[in-house]
C-alpha cells in the first residue's frame, strides 16, 4: 500500500537509513534542490522524468529499496499531483 505522500515515503526511508538530504546529496551526488522537491512532494521543482528517472535509481541505492519499488511509488503519487511521466 502507497504512503499518503511520496515525500512522506521518501523521508521515512531516508531516516531509515539515518541519512539527512544533504548527506544523501553529497554521497548520490545530487543536487539538494532535488532530494528536498522529492520530500517535500514539489513536483514542479522536478526535472523532466527522463532525467528523474537516473536520480530515482541512484537514490533507491542508498536508501536501500529496490529500484522498482521507489520508482512506483513516485509514479503512483506524480500521476495524482499531474506530473508528467
């Protein structure tokens, strides 16, 4: 079952991991704007899913979940906020 909000999915797993967005940044080498649009579910703030897609798998490395999983998640929620797959 779904979280309320992708961001909220997102901060869980983070904490999980016991890793702040900024450690996250410096070690998946992406850019804080991006981790902090994905935990705060701004959408628009987001690059275009093509590019998203490499962050959303890079990311479900170091926070421990399956590619799959983390990339459902985000589409789950995205469709529902009218982000653009």
């Amino acid at each position: 079952m779904s979280a309320s909000s992708f961001g909220r999915y997102f901060y869980q797993k983070l904490r999980i991991q016991g890793l702040t967005p900024a450690q996250l940044s410096k070690a998946a080498n992406i850019s804080i704007k991006i981790i902090r649009a994905l935990e705060d579910d701004h959408y628009s703030d987001l690059p275009a899913y093509a590019t998203l897609k490499g962050h959303l798998r890079i990311l479900s490395r170091f926070i421990g979940i399956k590619e799959e999983e983390l990339r459902n998640e985000f589409e789950f929620h995205a469709v529902k906020a009218g982000y653009p797959l």
